[in-house]
C-alpha cells in the first residue's frame, strides 16, 4: 500500500500563523521535505520525523526539483506519511502544480493544505494593503526570477507599466534594477510608491521606502537582501513605520 503525500503551506512563516490542518499532518509526519521559507516553522519539525532539506537559495540548491519529487515518490511508495512543505502557499510559486503533477502521475494519493502567501500577510502586516477603495480596486502577483530554461518572458511589464493596480513582486531582488527600468520605459510614473520588505513577519524584519526611480539605488545603499516582498503601487502610502502584526 502506498502512503500519501501532503503538499502543505506554511504560510509567511511563523508557527503561529499556522493553519491547525497544517499543524496537524507536521506533528505526525513520518517524512517533511521542506523549504526554507518555511521560517521559525522548521524549529518545531518533530524530530521522529525524517527531515529532508530541499531549501533553494538562489541558483544554489540543496536538491534540484527532480530530486525533491523522486523523493516524495519513493517515501510515499515506502507506504510513508509524506509532508511537503513549503513556504507561502503551495501553487504560489513553489512549484505545488508541478509536484502535484508528478505525484498523480505515479499514483500517489495527495492532500493540498492550503497557506498564506507572504505577498498579501506581509504588506498587511505593516499596514500596506495591497487593495484599498480609494486607490487600488486590482492587484497581481509576479516573479521577479523566471526559469530561465522556459525560453520566452512571461511578465508583461509593458502591460504592467499601464497596471492602474498594485503589483506585488516576489524573488526580485536581484533583478530589481531591471524591473524598475523596465516599468518606467514602457511608461510607468518614476515617482511610483515602492516598499520593500525584507525577511517579512521576522523579528529581523526590516522596511525600505522609496520611488521606482529611486528605489534601486535606495536598496543597493541599504544592502537590501532576498527573501524580499516588493510592493509598487500607491498603496504604498498607507505605510504609517508600525508593525501590526503580534510578534512571538
């Protein structure tokens, strides 16, 4: 008999912003694959548990994503509770639909558990609201990193540039210059509103303000660092320097 595996979000990253369903299946893994957005979440893994590190940092991997998914094959073939966990939400950029794919592919049972994903709880947690009635009544959510195998540009940041929303860029760091460039030539105001917020809902968690214009050279002078949620748009305006969210 096969076992089943759980493709599960762990939110923004902190254990009390948990969902109970996740709380749950992780206390009572046999196998935890996990990510590390995961957060303070991994100081609470059961140590019964085997504990596989499938963290991404950057082009270095721990485990490249044939591996990860081989491996929740087998554990589950080994009849195993097998919990996958992943930062945010699982088909927010963490390659949930792929696993998922590969998991029905071999006959593997699975169960999604549903997550926070940081490109909403951590702008609402420092008072950003990624929509307000008075000026932002849309919002999208993009990558800031593509796979560079997949051969063609999926971000429109031509169609971006007209946007009258907010858009939320995850994993763009690294090329933020380029983003901000991008946006501003195809015709988006330089003076945009830009928040950044580094290592979001962490006691280390750190705010950077600035104008799309502006912004890059803002965060190259601050040694601004990935994991990073940036915020474009005039939402951006209702960030007061408080943090809302109960710190642990």
């Amino acid at each position: 008999m096969n076992g089943k595996v759980y493709l599960v979000g762990a939110g923004p990253g902190r254990r009390d912003l948990l969902t109970l369903r996740a709380r749950e299946l992780i206390d009572s893994a046999e196998v935890i694959l996990y990510d590390q957005l995961a957060g303070e979440i991994l100081t609470t893994l059961p140590p019964t548990a085997e504990l596989i590190d499938c963290g991404k940092f950057g082009r270095r991997h721990t485990l490249e994503q044939e591996e990860i998914e081989a491996l929740m094959v087998a554990r589950a073939k080994e009849g195993k509770k097998v919990v996958r966990l992943k930062g945010g939400d699982p088909f927010l950029f963490g390659r949930g639909g792929e696993e998922l794919e590969t998991l029905l592919l071999n006959g593997i049972e699975v169960e999604i558990v549903p997550g926070i994903t940081s490109a909403i709880a951590v702008p609402g947690c420092i008072g950003i609201p990624v929509t307000h009635r008075a000026c932002a009544s849309q919002v999208t959510i993009v990558t800031g990193h593509e796979d560079p195998t997949k051969g063609r540009i999926g971000v429109r940041w031509d169609l971006l540039a007209r946007f009258e929303g907010t858009i939320i860029i995850l994993m763009g760091i690294k090329n933020l210059p380029a983003i901000c460039d991008a946006l501003i030539t195809h015709g988006k105001a330089p003076g945009t509103p830009v928040a950044i917020i580094e290592r979001g809902l962490q006691d280390d968690q750190r705010v950077t303000v600035s104008t799309l214009s502006e912004i890059p050279v803002v965060a190259k002078r601050n040694h601004v660092e990935p994991p990073a949620v940036i915020v474009v748009g005039d939402v951006v305006g209702y960030y007061r320097g408080i943090n809302l969210c109960h710190s642990t």
